[in-house]
C-alpha cells in the first residue's frame, strides 16, 4: 500500500495512482548470451529512454511497440541521500538508470520502498516520472524521508518496468 501525505492507495493501480509511469514503448530488445533482454520505455516530449527489464519476460508487450505504456518502475537503491539542489532526473537519459534523484511522493507500506518524482524536467501531463525505489541498507527505512524531501541515489542494476495492463 502506498501512503503520502494526502491519501492512501491500494495495490490496484488507477488514473490518480501517483506511483503509475506514463509513456511509449519504443523497443523490445532481446536477450543476447551475455545479457539480459529490456524495453526501451520513452517519456514523452522528452529524450529519456530507460532500458527496463520487465518480470516474466519483455515478450510479453511485443504488440505493444510505439504505444503508451502505463505500469510501475521499480529499482534497488544502494543508499537514499538527502539533498537540497539539483532538481529531478535519472541518469543517464539513455539506458539502464543508474542514479535517480527526484522529491519522495510517499511510502510503500510493508516494502521499506519510496514514491520519487524524478525527471522533473520532463514533466508529461504535469507530473513526473514516479519512480519507486526500495531501499537496501539495512542502517536505513523509509520512512525516516517525509514526503517532500528531495533525495539522491545510485541505483543497482536491474530495474523493472511492471505493465499496469493495456
């Protein structure tokens, strides 16, 4: 369950859910022998293009390529940082995240996870990228970040792009 300062939500993702990812599917690439496969998800209006892996296999959207996508983007954050400068983003704007920054939109229940606005600067439909990230020291918990609070943090390999439905 997610909880922010306004409401809580359920795990059924909805139109309002501020925890749901909007944009484009632009590619699926296929896992080659020494690498996994990804999509290529794509914000709108902007340059990012976030090489995902999706759980149970990318194939599943193949007829989902240049559509919207909606669903949940999720990765494991070595450390979360509060910091005071330097707006919202993932970088690099093309592949595989490795570091996010953005505002805590609120706290996954039962995860030890945050809601992030990152890539601010990109904003579609006036909101932007959420991003949920869980954390992984064990020195920290997440609610010890109030919704609001900008932070910072390098992300591990793997995140995962969960579609909502079609």
């Amino acid at each position: 369950m997610l909880t922010t300062a306004a409401a809580s939500t359920t795990n059924t993702p909805t139109a309002s859910d501020p925890s749901i990812a909007r944009g484009i599917l632009r590619e699926i690439v296929p896992a080659s022998a020494t690498k996994p496969g990804y999509i290529v998800f794509a914000l709108n209006n902007s340059n990012y293009a976030l090489h995902l892996r999706v759980p149970g296999g990318e194939e599943s959207l193949r007829d989902r390529v240049g559509k919207r996508l909606i669903g949940t983007i999720r990765c494991e954050a070595r450390r979360v940082d509060e910091c005071s400068t330097g707006g919202r983003f993932v970088e690099p704007v093309v592949g595989r995240p490795r570091k996010v920054q953005g505002a805590v939109l609120g706290h996954v229940a039962g995860e030890n996870a945050l809601v992030l606005s990152a890539a601010g600067a990109s904003m579609v439909d006036s909101v932007g990228l959420p991003v949920v990230v869980k954390l992984t020291d064990a020195r920290q918990n997440a609610a010890q970040f109030a919704v609001g609070t900008l932070v910072t943090m390098d992300v591990m390999d793997g995140a995962t792009f969960t579609p909502s439905g079609k």
